[in-house]
C-alpha cells in the first residue's frame, strides 16, 4: 500500500470516527475503540487475557500489541507509558487494524516473514502519524516548515521530519479531507507550550545556583573582591565569549573553586558527569519530558527518543521520577 493511500485510510478512519478536536486523548481513543466494537484495556488490567493467550512474556518486551481472541479485537498497552507515548502506541496499533495486516499466533500486525512485519510495522507508524497531525489539517493552518509542526506539539521530531513533505503538498482537495478539516478543532497542548530544552536549563541553572548559596552559607563566609584586584589578575573563571549566557557551579572540598558553564550545554553537563562507582544514586539514566519513570539507557521506553535527558538517580529522585519497573 503506497503512502498516499495509507493518509488516505487514516483520514477516513478519523471522519468515520467523528474525531473533532487535536490533540488525541486516551478519552478520544476510548471512545474510538467502543464504536469501532475493539477493546481497548492495559495490561496491568488485563492479566487474565495474557495469560489466556499466552502473551505475558510479550507484554514484558513490548510497549503495545493487538490481538484476535475469542471474536474480540483486543488492543493491549502498558499502563506505565508516558500519555503521549500512550497515545502514539495506540493509533499505531488501530493503524494494524484498519490496515488490515497480517496476523501471526493471534498478533495483528506480526508475520513469520521479516520483511513482511517490517512493512506493516511502517505503514502502521505512517497510519498513526497522520492520524496525530492529518496533513490536511495542518496544511489549513498554515505550517510552512519543519519546526512550526514541531511546534503544534503532536509529533516528535522524527515523525515531523518525514511528515513534513506530506503537510506541504496535503492542501485539502477530497472530500473526506475537506471534511475533516472542517471538523477538526486544534488547540495547542498546554504541556509543550514551554519549552523541555528551556525547562531542563532552567532547572539546572537553580539546581548549581542554590548549591553555590548553600556551600556560601555552610561556610558562613561571603565573596571579598581584593582591594588591589584589577582587570589584569588571574580570574578563577574561564573567558565569556560574547553574548553567551553563564552560571557557576560551586564544589566544595579542601578548597572553594569555580568553574563558568553556559545555561545551554548545563543539563548535558550534569548528565554526563562520571559517576562515582561506589554511589549507585550516581548512576546516570534517563527521563522523558511527560514521563513519571527514570530509565536505564537499554529500556524499551526511551528507546529510540530524541528527547531523553540523562541525570543521576539522585537527581532523578529528588526531581519526583520513579524508577522504571522494566528496567530496575
């Protein structure tokens, strides 16, 4: 099935459906899922049914499947997911559906050929990224570039790199596509409405910040510039080029030193710093910027994301992230 068709299927899927409004909710995917007579249930929710069917082991490995079962279509998610994770997975998995792919042992979508699996695999992605963001619509808003898309909030920036192409050339021509753009109400998600990138700065530039104020304080002493100190005399920080931001991060050992950092790079600095081996709070994994889990950098959860952040487990912690229970 080319591509063109696949968007096609989609756009008809989200008009059969009498989809009105973006972002996708999981309350839209319910309701979606009642009318189209599949159930829709978590794995956390559904142990009987995996045990049934002997899908427990693939729900340890796997974020999302679709099976066929007792005449039912059964989409099963791990409750765990990130909601927009939560979403995506789905929509992929209706993708199997509408698609009308393959089953094997029961799984829609799985194929005992390889290359069979991994084109239904694709067309399933192409399914649910339309089904995020339909070309149509975001054409009839105007999007003009890759970084407006990514802006509306509803892709990540893989998906928006290779749907692009279709937003410039997806100006609503059919009638389903004039429908569903007539329809569909887009409000922009609240939650990417501030930046992650200028949330994980902002966090580390207060994190050093306070540290430094707390070091100040436990030391009951405060900065003196020397009365004979001049522009000449050896400077503790390094060079500020022109026009870049800075903040300072104090350690406290033998002796106070400091060392100038900009804002943009402070968030990759703290996630790269070498753990102690002896501290596992040391220990660098990785958050999500909606998730509520940290991760080890193998989990299946942030596997292949462009927008993971590494921290320490202690850092992790104190910023209210739980460990994955996949991956710890």
């Amino acid at each position: 099935m080319t591509k063109r068709n696949i968007l096609a299927e989609a756009d008809k899927f989200l008009v059969k459906s009498e989809v009105t409004e973006l972002p996708l909710t999981m309350e839209t995917l319910r309701k979606i899922a009642v009318r189209s007579n599949w159930l829709l249930s978590s794995y956390q929710h559904s142990e009987k049914i995996l045990e049934a069917t002997g899908t427990s082991e693939k729900a340890k490995h796997f974020p999302a499947f679709t099976i066929r079962w007792d005449g039912k279509v059964i989409i099963l998610y791990d409750e765990e997911l990130p909601y927009d994770l939560k979403v995506q997975f789905i929509c992929h998995e209706f993708g199997h559906i509408v698609l009308n792919h393959t089953s094997d042992r029961a799984i829609i979508g799985a194929s005992r050929d390889a290359s069979t699996t991994d084109m239904q695999e694709r067309e399933a992605d192409d399914f649910a990224t339309e089904m995020l963001a339909p070309a149509c619509v975001m054409n009839k808003l105007g999007i003009s570039s890759v970084n407006e898309l990514l802006k509306a909030g509803l892709l990540t920036t893989d998906q928006a790199l290779e749907h692009f192409e279709n937003v410039k050339s997806g100006a609503p021509v059919t009638e389903t596509q004039k429908l569903l753009c007539d329809r569909i109400n887009f409000n922009q998600p609240k939650r990417h409405n501030f930046s992650w990138l200028k949330y994980v700065a902002c966090f580390a530039a207060g994190f050093v910040i306070c540290g430094a104020l707390l070091s100040i304080k436990n030391n009951n002493l405060l900065p003196v510039v020397p009365d004979d100190y001049n522009s000449s005399s050896e400077s503790p920080s390094e060079t500020q080029e022109p026009g870049e931001s800075t903040v300072t991060t104090t350690a406290t050992s033998s002796s106070t030193s400091s060392t100038t950092v900009p804002v943009s790079s402070a968030a990759s600095t703290s996630a790269s710093t070498t753990p102690a081996q002896d501290d596992p709070q040391s220990e660098v994994v990785y958050v999500t910027p909606h998730g509520t889990k940290y991760h080890k950098p193998d989990c299946y959860h942030i596997e292949g994301r462009a927008d993971i952040v590494g921290m320490t487990i202690s850092e992790a912690e104190a910023n209210g992230y739980e460990p994955c229970k996949h991956c710890f």
